[in-house]
C-alpha cells in the first residue's frame, strides 16, 4: 500500500497545499514564499527520503509566524495521515547529524501523541528572512500535528545557517527510521496495539 498523502489548508494567513510520498527517494518541490524555509524543507525531504511537493502563500508582509506555523501544521498533519495506522514501522528514530563546526541530536517516537522538547539558540534574530525564534515553533507545530513525540538538541555550533541545517537534517534522518518498514514487526510496536 502506498503512503501517501496530500492536505489543503485555507485561511485568511495563508493557503498551503502539500502532498507526500513517505516511500519516496527525497525529490522535492517548496515554495513558501520564505527564502531560507524553503532551504530547509528541501533539505528535509531529501535526508529524509521522503518526496514533498509543498506549496504556500502567506501574509509574509505581515510576519514570517503564520506561513512557517502553517506549513509545519499542514506538513504534520500529511505525515501522519500517511503513517495510516503505523503498523509495521519501526516507530522510533534517533539521529546525531554534524554540520561542519555545529552538531544537533533528534530522538522521536510517532507515538500518537504531540511533544516536543527543544534545546537550541541563536546568536541572532534572522537568518536571511526566516527568524530563529520561529525553528522552535515550526519543530512544536509539526510534532503536534504528526502526533510525535520530538525531542532536538542542538549540542554545539557556532554558525547560525550550520545550526539551523543541522537541526533539520538530524529531524529528517530521525523521521526516515521511525517511518521505516520493518519486516519483523507484526501489527504495531506497542502493548496496547495501537498508536
């Protein structure tokens, strides 16, 4: 069976379109009208393997808080659709990736339920036009909205752009673990036989 999934959302903020194959080889389309979002959501889906065409156009004028909130919402919400029942996966993922001087940490569990821990700072408020504070927020809503638990730290880094990008990728490999199919398992990975 195919995992796929594709979700709209329309408000007065945005209008985002998005559609996923989480069994895919990482080929990607992003606009979201956020210069350096788009960077990250492309390098996302390619460690991740997981295929992402997203569109989204937003009251970026205003702020970059509700195209990035509502991306991460909408992203969220077709990667859980896509895990179905999530029986057979592996459903847990850990990945340390370094970049370059920097080195950040995911741990998630698509447990059925919403958390996210996140331990990581900036040194400043921007990079290029998508503000360091909204990384937090953008991890808070996905994990939300996939129903996961995501716990990320960034351990060390210097460059803004590094931690940022390591952050992302340790994510995406993360996510690319939990997501697997594992011929070993039967059902789901839990003792109460559902997530």
């Amino acid at each position: 069976m195919a995992r796929k999934a594709s979700l709209n959302r329309d408000t007065k903020e945005t209008k985002i379109s998005c559609s996923l194959n989480l069994d895919g080889k990482g080929k990607y389309e992003v606009s979201t009208g956020i210069k350096f979002l788009d960077h990250m959501l492309e390098l996302f889906s390619k460690h991740s393997l997981i295929d992402v065409q997203l569109k989204a156009k937003g009251d970026v004028r205003v702020d970059d808080h509700h195209t990035i909130e509502d991306v991460a919402i909408v992203l969220g919400k077709c990667i859980e659709k896509a895990l179905v029942d999530k029986a057979g996966i592996n459903r847990y993922g850990t990945a340390y990736v370094p970049m370059d001087e920097s080195l950040a940490r995911c741990v998630l569990d698509l447990s059925g339920r919403g958390y996210c821990i996140y331990n990581a700072e900036f040194s400043r408020a921007k990079i290029n036009d998508l503000s360091t504070e909204m990384i937090e927020h953008f991890f808070k809503s996905i994990s939300e909205n996939m129903k996961a638990n995501v716990h990320i730290d960034l351990l060390y880094g210097k460059n803004n752009h590094h931690r940022s990008e390591a952050i992302f990728k340790s994510f995406a490999l993360a996510l690319r673990e939990a997501v697997k199919m594992n011929p070993r398992i039967s059902g789901v990975q839990s003792t109460k036989g559902k997530l």
